[in-house]
C-alpha cells in the first residue's frame, strides 16, 4: 500500500488498525468514551491480578479495579495482566509503540500472560514513515540525553517465534494475548 493510498479519516485508521492488529492475532475494541475504556479493561481483567502502569490518566482505571476487588501482585513478575497507555500505535501494521524511560518501566507490557494496551486515538499514525517522523520531533524535544527514552518497544500482536524445527512458540518473549483499547 502506498502513502498515498493511506485513510487520512481518523475513523478509517482506527478501523485499518483494528484489522491488522487482528491480523497479527490481537484484538482491538473501541472505547465510546472513558467509562466504557474502565469497563472493558475490568472485563478483560476478570479476578486476575494485575500490574498497571502508574501515569496520571490510569488513575480512574486504579480506583475502579481497586472497588472490584482485583489485586495487584506483590511482585510484577507474578502478574497475569499488564495494563499501560502507549505512546503511539501504527494502523499499517496494528503496531503499538511504547517509550522506556527513567520513570518508566516497560514490564506491564512484557511479563503478564496479557496485556491490555490504552490507545489514545490522537496519538494513531498512519504508517511507519509517519512514526519515524513523530519519533525524530518528539527526541528532539528532549533537553538531555539522559532524559531521552532508553528503549522504543514495538508490539504486533502477541509474542511469537519459531525454531529450527519449524515450531510456533506463543509468548515467549512477551504476553500470548493482547488486547488494544482505543478512546478519544
């Protein structure tokens, strides 16, 4: 598919994104607004524990989980769903990206057997060619290096990888499931 051929219609990319993180064996839910986003993540959720990104917007998130009376895990490495907002996600391909940082760490996104991706709809670009861009503006931003993002995690869908006998392996290196969310 050619740039040109890209929707430039915000619908139509949500819609382009949903398709391909399917594809690539995840699945995408639109959120109406932000009581149905904390809905469908204590959906998803059921009575597991689970490890949520701190960052100020999934505090309503927090609370609400908090009154259903799902647990967090005492360690993160026991949890069996990560919760995070990602920085950007990719329609193209149904990519969800996340920037590591000092006050950012990225395990909710790799150490559960699910993860539930938060996906801002403003922050859906159209391609890689878009993200690249995005990128090279946003690290400009930066007043240090040390300030600067320490790793740029991209997920397509669930983990997989193969070996030499030609086997499918899910979750490996990541989550088996995982679920994007997006909201305005």
């Amino acid at each position: 598919m050619s740039p040109d051929s890209f929707p430039q219609d915000q619908d139509e990319l949500v819609a382009m994104f949903i398709r391909e993180l399917e594809a690539a064996g995840g699945h995408g839910f639109i959120c109406d607004n932000q009581e149905d986003l904390i809905d469908r993540v204590l959906e998803l959720c059921g009575n597991r524990s689970v490890l949520l990104e701190e960052d100020p917007s999934t505090e309503p998130i927090r609370f609400r989980l908090l009154e259903a009376g799902v647990s967090a895990p005492s360690d993160m490495w026991d949890a069996e769903v990560g919760v995070a907002k990602v920085d950007f996600a990719v329609a193209a391909t149904g990519t969800l990206v996340l920037m590591a940082g000092a006050n950012r760490l990225l395990g909710a996104s790799l150490l559960p057997y699910m993860f539930i991706a938060l996906v801002d709809r403003s922050c859906l670009l159209a391609d890689f060619d878009g993200l690249i861009r995005t990128l090279d503006m946003r690290l400009a931003d930066f007043d240090t290096e040390s300030a600067k993002p320490s790793a740029i995690h991209l997920i397509t869908g669930p983990s997989r990888t193969g070996d030499v006998e030609m086997q499918l392996t899910m979750g490996v290196h990541g989550p088996p499931e995982v679920y994007a969310l997006l909201y305005e």
